[in-house]
C-alpha cells in the first residue's frame, strides 16, 4: 500500500467495521504544512488538500510548519529533507486534553510514532478513574511482506483495527493535489 488516503473515508470505514455501535462525530488530522517561500508548489498542493478535507464539517487539520534543513533543496546536504516538528506533541496534547473535555467516547490513533505511548498511556489511566471513558484503540496498516507496526503499551491490551490493501482500496485518494 502506498499512497494517500481520505481521512473522512477512513474514519467511516472504522466506525462501520467495529463490533459495538458508534457514531463518527470528528476525524483529526494532523501534519506538516510546507512554507510558502521554500516550497510553493508543495504548499499549494498541501492547501488544496486541506481545503478538499475540511469541506466536511467532520473533519478537523491540525498543521505545524514543517522544518528545513538549511541551504534547503540547492545547498542542504544530500538526502537532507524538510521535517515535521511538533505535530506529534500536538496530536498527543489534543488526545489527552480533548479526553478530560469529554470530547470523545472512544479515541482510535492511527500513528506508528513511539512519542504517544504517554499519551495513550494517560488517556487509559483517566478512563479507568473514569467509568471506563473514553475507550483508547488503535489502528494501524498490515499486509503480506510488511513488518506490522501499531502503537501499544505495557499491561493493556488495546483494540487494533488492522487495515490491509482491501481497506486501502475502499479509502484511498487519488487526486494529484499538485494540479490547480
């Protein structure tokens, strides 16, 4: 699998395939936005798909510059590449503080990035002081040939919604964001 995908599509495919009954209220997305001056074209295409995603009212971008190397594309060392900072901390400030809100009655994060565990890990905790509120699950992508990662943590057997090629067919976006 390769590729991007429709969140909104995602976030109901999830709620349709989960055993207990659920409502789709918010998928939150979030990623690095390039910088207009560095990079035009990718902040462009990146707008366009924003803009595509948020016209449903279910879906909510949450973006952070991304950073870049310096002297970047012409003079920055080979390989070097722009980079997400801070979009994870962010993801994990919402995903606790939009639990103790009450904002959501079941959590799925869909990330392979170790930096949540504490996160998850916080949320769990106040869920059990909690009447078992919100439920935390996960999901994550699995296929033939591919080393299935998904987040987890320690003493706790959290849900995993396994995603496959079949999912990503039914999910995928094949819009080119770099044509206006």
């Amino acid at each position: 699998m390769s590729g991007q995908i429709s969140p909104l599509l995602l976030g109901e495919y999830l709620i349709a395939s989960s055993p207990y009954e659920r409502e789709l209220e918010e998928v939150r997305v979030y990623r690095g936005r390039p910088d207009a001056s560095h990079d035009p074209k990718g902040y462009a295409a990146c707008t366009r798909q924003i803009d595509v995603w948020q016209q449903s009212s279910r879906v909510t971008v949450i973006t952070r510059a991304l950073r870049y190397p310096y002297g970047w594309p012409h003079q920055s060392q080979p390989g070097e590449k722009p980079q997400e900072k801070g979009i994870d901390v962010a993801l994990a400030i919402d995903f606790v503080a939009l639990a103790i809100q009450g904002r959501y009655d079941v959590g799925i994060l869909m990330s392979t990035d170790t930096d949540l565990k504490p996160a998850l890990e916080a949320v769990v905790e106040f869920g059990r002081g909690n009447g078992g509120k919100p439920r935390v699950e996960v999901a994550a992508w699995s296929g033939s040939g591919m080393h299935n990662r998904r987040l987890a943590i320690r003493q706790k057997n959290l849900w995993c919604h396994w995603l496959d090629e079949q999912v990503y067919q039914q999910v995928k976006d094949v819009t080119d964001y770099s044509k206006a």
